[in-house]
C-alpha cells in the first residue's frame, strides 16, 4: 500500500478520548465465555483484527457468537460443547490467540490445526508447545512444533509443577487453560509477575484459582458459568496519548475508561519517576478490573533507568516509551527487555532505526536500548510499521514533534489493536 502522511508539527493536543476496548481482556472473554456455561455479554468489546480472529475461531469451534458493534453475546455449552473445527483455524497476527487457543484444545479429545500470518510464522511457540506436550497433548509442527503451522490433538492431561522460563502472561495463560482441564491441580512459578487477566476472569466466571506472589495453582475439572463483562479501555493503546499528552507543546489530554490493573501499569510508573503532570481518578467499582480517568500534560520530563521486574508490566509499552525518554533531559537505560525480540518485529532494532531516521540519538543494546534525552526530531522521510501495530503508533506520535513531513508505511498494522487511533489523534489536534 502507498505511504501515508502523518501529521507533522502539531502546536497542541488538548481534549477527551475515550479509549477502546483492552486487547488482552477481550481476547479472554471470548475464550472463556466459549467454554463456560451459558450466555456471556461481552461490552466495550475491542474491535481490532486481532480479537476478531479470536471470534472467528471458535466460531469454526462451534460457539455461536453474536456481534453488534462492540457488544458481543457468546453462548457456551462447557468446555466439552467445543467441536472439532472443519477448516484450518486462522489466528492471523495475534500470538495471544494461538497461545491461549492451544491451551484450550490441548484437553479436547479432537484434532485442530492453527495457522497465521508471516509474522505469526516466526513467533516461538516451543514455550507452549512443550510443556503441553508434556501435559500429554500430541502437537507438531515446523521445528518440533516451533513455528506455525501447527496441528494438535488434545485428550486427557495430567497436571504438572512447572516454572515457566520467561515472565509470559500468554504462556501462563495458555497452561492455566490446560490447567482447567486436567486431572488434578497445576502449579505455575512465575520468574516475575506478569499481568494476571487469566487469573481475575477465572474468579469471575465462577472459577477458583488460588495465588500467592509469583505460583499459581488451578484445579481441573471446574464449571465456568457465563457472566457480563465490561471491558476497561487498554493502557497499552493509552499509552500514546499518555506520552503524546506529555511530550507535545501545550498539551492537555484527558483519557476515559482506562484499566489499571497493578500488573500493567509500568508506564505509569515510568511517567511519574519521569516526573509527568499527571492526574489519575480511580472508579469506585473496580471488583473485576480497576480502572479509571487519566488527565495528563505537557510536562518537563527527566530520563531514568527501566528495568527488572517492572519490565513486565511495560514490555509492550517499551516502544513509545523510547519516544518518550528522547523529550527528557539526560539518559535513559531501557534493560532486561530481551523478549522484545520476539514480538511482531525485532522491537529493539525497530525502534532504534525507526527514531534515528526522524534525529533521536538511540542506540541498542543486547537487551534494550539507550535513548539521550533533548532530542529535537528535525528527521523526515519515510518511516515503516514494519507490521507492527505499536511500531507505527508509536512513529506516528513520534512526527507530531517533526519539523519535516513524515510519511508511513504498513499503517494498516495499527487496526489490528487501534482502529480509531488515527480519528482520535485528529480530535485531539483540532
């Protein structure tokens, strides 16, 4: 597709948006009103490409699924009402989908195969794969079951104790599903604590899970009974404004709906040691998700380091957080974030040769990067998503500082978790 151009040089962004659907949240209520019994009532439902894919899958599952805008009503039969697909199940670019998915039919007595797009193709998924084999699940696949395509085919599995080899919310959610349907009680030991969406939406479709600290124990065998979910709006597509809000001249940004859940919001830690004029008001019904209003200003912003355990709690939010470090005085040391990597790109080089095109002084490292702050982005040209959806959001609040104009490749990558970004991004600069 040809390039679009961004807008470039922006005086201000000042208004209210409010922010769509969380990506991670509204995978899972799919998936688990799928396999709980009776009817759930998904709202503020994210209508990314990513999550349509989920619907579309366990659609082929045998899961009648009805969608009005971001309303959505799933009517479950139990884990044991999923049939064996007729077609290919086609999780496009989501990793969550195909990780989570074959979770959920490594206990289903039936043969399913799982297929995506190019980048889903040389994503690792061994860091499932193999412990699912091990539960007694039968995959294969490129490389052992390392790259897609993949086929399995579930049955009875036994519960294991297994400490997971990287901090992965897809991988723990992936085994907790597995976890449902064994016999016995799983165990899970996290390295660090990752965001815990599996863990809340287990409680509340009925389910009981017990944690403590970084183990997670889940007994086979529960009934899960529909519910209504209300989905909070996702700090990871705040994020963007979040910095925008922070960085652009003369700014002031209030963001609605945003979901604060403890294991995601490493960004807003980042923007207070930065030293952010930033406001948040907590809703008072939080019992599933807490979240809240965010108001945030231009701010005068000091560089830090980034590292450790709240890497986690940030890892997708790394990107615009490199942009972010450029606008504050002095250095900033991003460490321990080797799985971007293994993202949708290689984010670590993305980012760094993206940013240096547009006159940030970045350099990257074996696990992160290095961002000198004061940066004055007088780069132009043309830029690329390179497919990645957080790569092209992040570049384009990156050429509202631009003094040049700025042109976008692969912009359609955005949709897949943002499809109004560009339309907000445009109220806000009014």
């Amino acid at each position: 597709m040809k390039p679009i151009k961004l807008k470039t040089n922006i005086p201000s962004l000042r208004g209210t948006i409010h922010i769509p659907g969380d990506k991670s949240i509204s995978h899972r209520s799919i998936m688990f009103g799928a396999i709980a019994e009776g009817k759930t009532t998904v709202t503020n439902f994210l209508l990314g490409e990513d999550c349509l894919s989920t619907i579309a899958c366990f659609k082929k599952l045998g899961i009648s699924i009805e969608q009005l805008e971001d309303k959505v009503v799933i009517e479950g039969n139990g884990i044991a009402g999923l049939k064996e697909p007729s077609e290919i199940l086609d999780v496009g670019n989501s990793g969550t989908t195909i990780r989570l998915l074959l979770g959920i039919l490594a206990g289903r007595p039936f043969h399913s195969v799982l297929v995506g797009d190019e980048s889903i193709g040389k994503r690792p998924m061994t860091r499932v794969t193999k412990p699912l084999q091990t539960m007694g699940a039968v995959i294969q696949g490129r490389k052992n079951g390392e790259y897609t395509p993949i086929s399995i085919s579930g049955g009875s599995l036994k519960p294991m104790e297994y400490s997971l080899p990287v901090a992965s919310a897809q991988v723990k959610s992936s085994l907790l599903f597995a976890g449902l349907q064994a016999n016995g009680t799983t165990t899970l030991i996290e390295p660090v604590k990752t965001r815990d969406h599996t863990e809340r939406m287990i409680n509340k479709f009925g389910g009981s899970i017990e944690v403590d600290e970084r183990t997670v124990r889940i007994k086979g065998g529960q009934k899960l009974t529909g519910t209504d979910i209300h989905v909070p709006g996702d700090i990871s597509s705040a994020a963007f404004f979040l910095v925008a809000g922070a960085i652009v001249p003369n700014s002031s940004i209030t963001l609605k709906n945003v979901g604060l859940n403890p294991t995601r919001t490493g960004i807003i830690d980042v923007l207070k040691a930065m030293g952010a004029d930033m406001t948040i008001v907590p809703y008072e019904d939080d019992t599933f998700e807490p979240c809240g209003d965010i108001t945030i200003k231009t701010s005068t912003l000091k560089g830090i380091t980034i590292e450790g355990d709240l890497i986690p709690r940030l890892i997708d939010e790394i990107p615009i957080i490199a942009l972010l470090a450029s606008q504050a005085e002095g250095e900033t040391v991003i460490k321990d974030a080797e799985e971007l990597k293994v993202k949708e790109t290689n984010r670590i080089d993305t980012v760094v040769n993206e940013l240096t095109k547009l006159g940030v002084d970045i350099e990257a490292t074996e696990d992160g990067m290095i961002i000198k702050g004061s940066s004055e982005l007088n780069g132009g040209g043309t830029v690329s998503s390179y497919g990645d959806h957080r790569i092209g959001m992040m570049l384009a609040i990156a050429a509202a500082l631009c003094k040049e104009e700025v042109f976008l490749e692969n912009e359609e990558s955005i949709y897949i978790s943002y499809p109004s970004f560009f339309t907000h991004l445009e109220i806000l600069s009014k």
